[in-house]
C-alpha cells in the first residue's frame, strides 16, 4: 500500500488530509500523481468516488506558487454543481492545511461584473468554471489566462460532447504552450480520447483496474413493469426501501417537476434539479437534500453529474439510462467511498436485453426482484414465458 509520504506530499498537506479522515491514497491517486507532479499530460479513467478530485488537487496544491497572487491552475466542469464540489474541497484542504491557496468559482447565471470584481480582489491560485463563462472573461481580459500552467478537464467525455468542443479548444489556445492539460472520468470513448491526443502532448492514458469500473459495493436490482406502472413501482419501491437519501433519475428533465410533485403528494419529501432551473432554486434545491430536509432529489443524468454526497444509500433509474456510460455515473452516486449501496431500475421489456448486456460487459449480477406485501423480494417466476424477466 502506498503512502502519502511516499507520493512527495508536503507535510501540511498530509496533515490537512487526516482532518478529512483521509489516510492513504486511492487507486487513482497512487497512479496519477506521481505523473502529474512530472508535468505529464494525462487521461485518467477512474470510477466514480474513487477520489479523482483529489487524485489533481493535492499535485496542485505542490505546484502552485502561493507567493504569486495569479491564477495558476484552471478546472473545466461541465455543470454547476460540480464546479461548487470542486471549490469547497480545495477550500478544505486549504484550510485544514493551513497553505495559502485560494480558489474561485466561475458559472454563467452569476452577475458577471460582481465575478470580475472578485477576480480581481482575491486573484485566485485556482479557478474553477464553466466553459463558457471562462471563456467569456478570458476574452475580455477579465482572466489571466497566460500564468495558468496546468488545464484540468473534470468529466472530460461530458466537457468534450457537442457544442462544448470549440469552447474548450479556444480556452486551451488561451494559454501558454507548456502548459499541462489534464483529463479525468469515470468513461472514457474514443471520440474523447482523440480529441484529447490533439489538444494534449502526448497523452498517457491512467485506467484503475477494470473490474472496479463499476463500483462492487453497489448491490444492482431492477423491477420489471410497463410503461404506466412505473411510478407506482416506483413508490412502492421507495416504500420498501425506506432510503437514508435516494436520487431517481429520469431521461426527460420536463417530467421532473411532474414526478417531484407526485412524490410530495405521497408523503416523501422530494427536491428536482433540472437545467433550465434558476441557479437559486438549484442550489436551495440541493441544498434541501444535502442537509437532510428532503430525502430524495428527481434529476437527468447531466444535472447529477459529479454530485459528491457520501451518504446517498439508494439509485433508482425511473427512466432506464441511455447508455453503459450513463448507467456508471448513475450507480456511482451512491457507495461513496467503502459505503455500501442500492441501484433500482425500473424497466419495461424493451431494456431486459440491455440489463443483460450490462450484466455480461460488467460482470456484475442485476437481480430481478418483485415486490410483495410491502417488501422487495427475488423475482420467482411461475410460469415459463416469464422467465425472460430473470435473465
């Protein structure tokens, strides 16, 4: 087992690191920062909770000059959400550490002049954005970009899809030609991996063992119904369940104000996200869940993404995921570090040859269950045409 010590950690960063009740490094961290700290260009493919944030904030926590008041270091995020997770935990480790490294927050939705007027005071060693705020105040010279040494890409398949491709690259441009460019996700394609090789120098691909791409805490389930039995299966599943806290996620961010309020109405406290929300209702919103005054929150995939609440017991897929990708990010938002947890897809007969494709390329066990009196129990069948729903 490797050591913080032995990854050259600073002292105090190690120290700040046990306040968290964190002791040894991950898989991840073992493996990417040794690289990181040699100012490699990476592409690093780990689960998710595997503790990749981390696995970039502690090698820039040692290459940043904190004497400097420039921003040296810029993470790319492709939701709001995960750009505030990525803030606080490097304000944590500042703190707990007691090293003068600051960090601040860059999302559209935001006054953009109170954010200049910010960047300007603090001068942050570490700043943490959407692309296309960043973008934006990089090109009114409102953002430094010529001191930032190292590009961080969080989420990069997600950061390289559609539209955000062009945004990124012309960031990237922004900077200096040495700089660092790192990726990191928990999938990663070959479209993003060749839109890396161009954008990065000789990239190394980092992969934690593949039979930890989905997390083996997490206990996998599915209920089969049809199309308009699936909330009630739903609730009742919830019923039986009884989750500390649960997400459910759907395909159709439209549904979600529709299925937050049927929730509500049955007595379990629900909160939504979905895209096109104020970025004030987001954050009470999420805000509700983290501290425990609604216990489930209603969610698409992107909205979720990168969402880091430790003690998340329960998914439930209400709209089956639209791909192997989208199935890991959603399983891995519970089971957070060695926690153990629940996913719960409720499926119609066009997703049972998906379930067994994900059963085979994972190598992971998806029990049918049914539920009975209350409780959720293994599916039997009884007659042969039903055996279908077992495989």
């Amino acid at each position: 087992m490797t050591t913080f010590n032995e990854l050259n950690l600073n002292i105090n960063t190690i120290d700040g690191l046990k306040k968290q009740d964190i002791n040894e490094p991950t898989e991840v961290q073992t493996l990417a920062i040794p690289k990181i700290l040699e100012h490699k260009d990476l592409l690093v493919n780990a689960q998710t909770g595997s503790g990749k944030t981390l696995a970039y904030l502690l090698p820039m926590f040692e290459k940043i000059d904190s004497t400097k008041r420039e921003t040296q270091v810029l993470v790319l995020a492709p939701t709001h959400e995960l750009v505030m997770q990525i803030v606080e935990q490097a304000k944590i480790l500042s703190t707990n550490s007691n090293m003068d490294v600051t960090a601040f927050s860059l999302i559209g939705e935001v006054n953009i002049q109170k954010q200049i007027k910010n960047i300007k005071a603090i001068k942050p060693h570490i700043v943490v954005g959407t692309c296309g705020r960043v973008l934006d105040l990089i090109q009114q010279k409102k953002l430094k970009a010529h001191n930032i040494k190292t590009i961080i890409l969080d989420e990069v398949d997600s950061l390289l899809s559609g539209n955000n491709v062009s945004t990124v690259k012309s960031i990237i441009k922004t900077t200096l030609r040495d700089r660092q460019v790192l990726g990191f996700s928990a999938s990663l394609n070959d479209n993003t991996i060749d839109i890396c090789n161009s954008i990065m120098k000789e990239p190394q691909i980092i992969k934690t063992k593949s039979e930890l791409v989905i997390n083996p805490n997490i206990d996998h389930m599915y209920l089969y119904g049809e199309q308009r039995e699936k909330f009630t299966l739903l609730r009742k599943s919830i019923a039986a369940t009884n989750p500390k806290r649960a997400i459910i996620f759907v395909n159709d961010e439209d549904s979600i104000e529709i299925i937050t309020s049927k929730l509500n109405h049955h007595d379990y406290k629900a909160v939504g996200i979905f895209g096109k929300m104020a970025k004030e209702d987001r954050k009470n919103a999420l805000n509700a869940f983290k501290i425990g005054k609604a216990k489930i929150l209603v969610s698409t995939d992107l909205s979720a993404r990168g969402l880091d609440i430790v003690d998340i017991t329960h998914v439930f897929n209400l709209d089956f995921p639209k791909s192997k990708n989208e199935y890991i990010h959603r399983s891995g938002r519970t089971a957070r570090g060695n926690r153990k947890g629940d996913t719960i897809s409720i499926v119609t007969s066009q997703n049972l040859a998906t379930i067994r494709d994900y059963k085979r390329e994972f190598n992971i066990s998806i029990k049918a269950k049914e539920l009975k009196e209350g409780k959720l129990v293994d599916f039997v069948s009884s007659q042969g045409a039903n055996n279908k729903k077992q495989k």
